[in-house]
C-alpha cells in the first residue's frame, strides 16, 4: 500500500508541479547513475529540493532512492513522521547523538542494499541560493563506502520558488546541473574540497550559459 501512494504521490502530484508549475532544465542528465548503490550530494535550499531530485529518475529507480533527513525536524509528530518515512521514503538522521552511537547505520544498511541516497553536505537549508559550508559527514559516509560513486548535483531557483521559512510556491524555472561521480581518495579534506570545486563549476556553467 505504501509503495501505490508513493507512486501515486510523485507521479500525480509532484511531477506535475515541478515539471509544469515551475520548470525543470537538466544539464547532464546521463551522467545519473543508473543502479545503486549511489550517494547523490546536492546543495540544499529548499524543501523542493528532494523532490526534484527524486522526479529526475524513472519510477523504476525512483522506488529505492532514500533521502536522508533531520530526524528532530521530520519526525517532530506522527503525521509528518509517517508522510516522510513512508512517502517520501526518508532515512532519518539525528544531527545530535549519544557518544559511541552511529549516526550513519541507517544510510549504511541502505546502501548495502543497492539503494541510491540523496545526502546534503551542507547540514541544513542555507540563505536562499548561497552555499553554506560543506561539513564533514560525507567524509565519514564515503570512508565507510569507498567503491560507492558520489554524484555532485548543483541546484539553482528553488531558493527563490520555495525559501526556507516561505510557504508560498513562486513559478519560477529551476536549473540542475550533474556532475561527474567522485571517489573517496583516503583523504576527508579533500574529498570536501573535490565536493566544492564541483559544485562551483557546476555553477559556473550555469552563469556561462545564461550568456550564450
């Protein structure tokens, strides 16, 4: 039963506002790995932004990408809490733990089962259409799974049609750019570094094009 409203959910509902109401223009959109396991790394400025990643796969492989998210945010009552874990599908984090407990085993039985995650390195949802720093629990995650590709996915408007703290949707056409996958190197820094140098070509690219 969940699996139908899930399907129903993003195939009646969110595709038609993503891909309608507001617009959607995808750069390199081959690049999406076409099984799991798979972290996705987006940057994070809205609530929209999972569930336009989540439109950029068939439904095939839609039904096994999890999302991580906040668990003090998402689970805070039993609706919400039902609505995410069982539509949305999230993986629940708690952003503070109890010394000696994992906050990544849930992201890890995950991924060993083939599973695709969407991860946001920032933490948290920044000032619209600004990078927050990237901190270091992808490190952590790709150090535990270092034949795990990790995708870089760079996201601009839906800062500005869905902010954080708004609730009025505002038409407005949202740009994602793919990146090429990376690979845990031995080296947190440089990973994060890698991370950030993708997502500011992917940028880059972005304001190139406007000019052309």
């Amino acid at each position: 039963m969940n699996t139908l409203l899930r399907f129903l959910f993003f195939q009646f509902f969110v595709r038609p506002i993503i891909g309608i109401l507001l617009g959607l223009n995808v750069r390199h959109r081959e690049r999406l790995p076409i099984k799991g396991p798979a972290i996705l790394v987006a940057n994070h400025n809205s609530h929209l932004d999972t569930m336009v990643l989540m439109t950029l796969f068939s439904w095939k492989l839609q039904k096994n990408i999890y999302p991580v998210a906040a668990a003090d945010y998402f689970l805070k009552n039993k609706l919400l809490a039902w609505f995410s874990q069982h539509i949305i599908g999230i993986i629940p984090i708690q952003r503070k733990t109890k010394a000696g407990k994992n906050p990544f085993a849930l992201i890890q039985t995950a991924l060993d089962k083939d599973k695709i995650i969407i991860f946001y390195p920032e933490g948290s949802r920044g000032e619209p259409e600004k990078m927050s720093e990237i901190k270091r629990g992808i490190a952590h995650l790709a150090k535990s799974n270092p034949t795990v590709p990790i995708y870089p996915i760079f996201m601009y408007g839906l800062g500005k049609a869905l902010p954080k703290d708004e609730s009025l949707l505002v038409p407005f056409v949202i740009d994602v750019v793919i990146g090429t996958p990376v690979l845990w190197t031995g080296d947190a820094t440089e990973l994060l570094d890698t991370i950030k140098s993708h997502f500011e070509e992917q940028k880059q690219e972005l304001v190139i094009n406007e000019w052309n």
